[in-house]
C-alpha cells in the first residue's frame, strides 16, 4: 500500500462494550487528523472493541510511517497505561527496531490540560 503517510498518531483507549463510549474518541481523532494533516491518525483499544493496538501498529507500518506516536486517552497512569500497554509497546519495538516509537503522557500529563478543565469547570455559569 504506497502511503504519503511517515508518521502516525494512536490514540490507545480502553474500549467499552457499548461502541457508543467511543464516539468522543472518534471526534477527538477527527480533530487531530484536521491538525496533523500530514500524519496517519487512528484509534485503537486495550479491549472489547476493534481495532487493536496491534492491528494499527501494523497498518501504520503498511502505509510507510516510521515515527509513530502512541497517546493513551486515558486520564491519569493507572493499571493499563502502567501495566497493560509497556508490553505490547516492547513487543512491537522488538520486532520493529527500525520504528521510532513514542509514548505520549496520558491526558492529565499534557500541557496545560489540567489549567484548561479548571478553566472550564470554574467559569460562571448563565442560566
């Protein structure tokens, strides 16, 4: 599959049973794809729903992107950003070396993130 694609942005979630969790996932990734033109962006999940990490790993590699990002949409590092995902990030390493593969902070980590949903949530309110 010829790519123009040399990058990608994953954005890894846990999953949930019913797809419908997803959807905001889903806007977010459009969102990132409207800014990062240039780059392959997709959504992957720990479980219960398609894609897996692995699956997207692997199309990202079919379409030419070395430099691949992984964002966990997880709020804070618990058991499956500490626990679930380094495994499946040093399996793929280990049979992809020639990858540039990258752990993004989870949410609560990025930039001014935490600044920005104080902002929000302490803004007044009009009735």
């Amino acid at each position: 599959m010829k790519s123009i694609y040399t990058r990608a942005i994953i954005l890894f979630a846990h999953g949930a049973r019913d797809a419908r969790w997803s959807d905001t996932l889903w806007d977010l990734s459009r969102r990132v794809q409207s800014r990062a033109a240039e780059a392959f962006v997709a959504v992957a999940f720990l479980e219960f729903q398609p894609p897996t990490l692995e699956s997207i790993l692997g199309e990202a590699i079919a379409r030419g992107c070395v430099d691949i990002d992984v964002l966990p949409v997880f709020w804070a590092s618990g058991g499956h950003v500490a626990n679930d995902l380094p495994p499946l990030l040093a399996d793929f390493r280990r049979k992809h070396p020639e990858i540039r593969l990258r752990l993004l902070p989870v949410l609560s980590e990025l930039p001014g993130l935490l600044d920005l949903v104080a902002d929000a949530v302490a803004a007044p309110r009009s009735n």
